[in-house]
C-alpha cells in the first residue's frame, strides 16, 4: 500500500504544476484518495520521508503554510512516468 500511497503523492505534486504543496494539503489528498483505507499519520509520514531519501521531493519551511513540498527533477521524470 505504502508504494500506491508515494505513487499517489508523486501524481499530485505533478499535478501541482510547479507550485509548491503544503504538506498539510499532501496529507489530506492522500487521505481522500484513499477513502477504503484507514492512512495513519505514521504511514503518510513515512511514505513523505521514502520520496524525500530518495531525492524525489525536497521541502522548505514557510512562515504561514508550514513545510511545502515540490517534485526534484528525478521526481518530475518519475512522475510523469506514472502519469
């Protein structure tokens, strides 16, 4: 479920078109995208964690969103890869 969860994140970054994505709005697309499934905090934060080691998605910190989060260039290609 984990690999679908960080497929699913990668699709929605993309669709983001360049803008950056709050990780609170990351978390609750995934939920809603997952209705079937019961996500723990633990699970989303993890899969975030997978994309980010992995070089995926990197993040900065802003002073009223929180952490946002945006594709790297070996996130785009495997984004669209899934697309």
């Amino acid at each position: 479920m984990e690999t679908q969860i960080k497929q699913f994140m990668l699709r929605a970054l993309l669709a983001a078109r360049d803008v950056p994505m709050p990780e609170t709005t990351l978390r609750s697309v995934t939920r809603n995208a997952f209705p079937h499934v019961a996500i723990t905090t633990e699970v989303l934060g993890a899969c975030i964690a997978g994309l980010k080691e992995h070089n995926l998605i990197a993040s900065t910190d802003d002073d009223i969103a929180g952490t946002i989060w945006m594709l790297t260039g070996k996130g785009i290609i495997r984004a669209e890869k899934l697309a």
